[in-house]
C-alpha cells in the first residue's frame, strides 16, 4: 500500500514511522510513538506521548497505531511547532539559575537529585547513559557550557 505524499515532512513523518512497522502493514506498536515523535527531532513529555497516544490508537486493533491517523496528526503538532528541543540559550539559563554563585558547574549530587526528583524525572537508565558525557572526569562536577556544547552535537 504505497502512499502518497502532499510534501517532505509527511515523507519524514512516514519515514521514521516505518522504521518501526516490522511487518509493513504500516502498523506500530503504541510503545514506538515516543521513539518516533524523538526520530523527528521531537523532545516530547510523557504526556505529549500519550495525547498522540490517544489521539492515533486504532479503534480496531488495541496497542497499535497506523500510519494514516499517525501522519495528519504528527504533520499538524510539527507544523505547530509543538514539541520542539528548547534553544541552547534557554538552556544555558536554566543552567545559570541552577548555579547562583556563578561557579560555571553543578556538581553531580545536585544536579542528579534535580534531574530525578523535579518536572518531568528522569529515570535511573537515563541518568546513568547521560553522566558520561555531562560529567569532567578531573573535577567530577558537570561543567555546563561544555556539556551543553555537547548535547549541541547531538542535536
């Protein structure tokens, strides 16, 4: 069933979908529409997710998304602008505030008891595939421009 496609980002949005339609029925599992909203470039929240979720969920088959709901839908909340990673300078801020005394670092202690316990928390996985990159290993403190120059090349 081929598809056709009114402009680049629905083939970007079809794309990333089927990278997970492992028997191209262009069908996904519901627990792959994080995966694929993230393909895009997207930095969604858990709930973000689920209102996809809910907003895409096939009336007949439980547990699965198809495409022709999946594409409109995503194409109208990328059109929106919705979901975006937020700018590095914003970034750089939320940093600063975390650093009143201007020391140019946070240390780990602080900075994990943040990233686990406040807004949307990060899980213990998560956080231990991020100390790598985000940590000096001379001084053990998480100096935040440079990690933040790093997530840029992730970007």
């Amino acid at each position: 069933m081929d598809m056709d496609f009114n402009n680049d980002l629905e083939k970007r949005i079809s794309d990333a979908f089927c990278v997970f339609d492992h028997h191209g029925e262009k069908f996904i599992d519901v627990r792959e529409v994080g995966t694929v909203l993230r393909l895009l470039g997207c930095v969604p929240t858990e709930e973000e997710v689920n209102e996809v979720i809910s907003a895409t969920e096939s009336e007949e088959t439980s547990g699965e998304v198809h495409l022709t709901k999946f594409l409109p839908h995503v194409s109208q909340l990328l059109m929106e602008r919705k979901m975006e990673p937020a700018p590095p300078e914003k970034i750089l801020q939320a940093f600063k505030i975390l650093d009143p005394e201007n020391k140019g670092y946070l240390t780990k202690e602080s900075f994990g008891k943040l990233m686990m316990e406040e807004g949307e928390p990060f899980t213990q996985e998560e956080m231990d595939e991020m100390w790598p990159v985000a940590i000096d290993p001379i001084s053990g403190h998480i100096p935040y421009e440079f990690y933040l120059n790093q997530l840029m090349v992730y970007l």
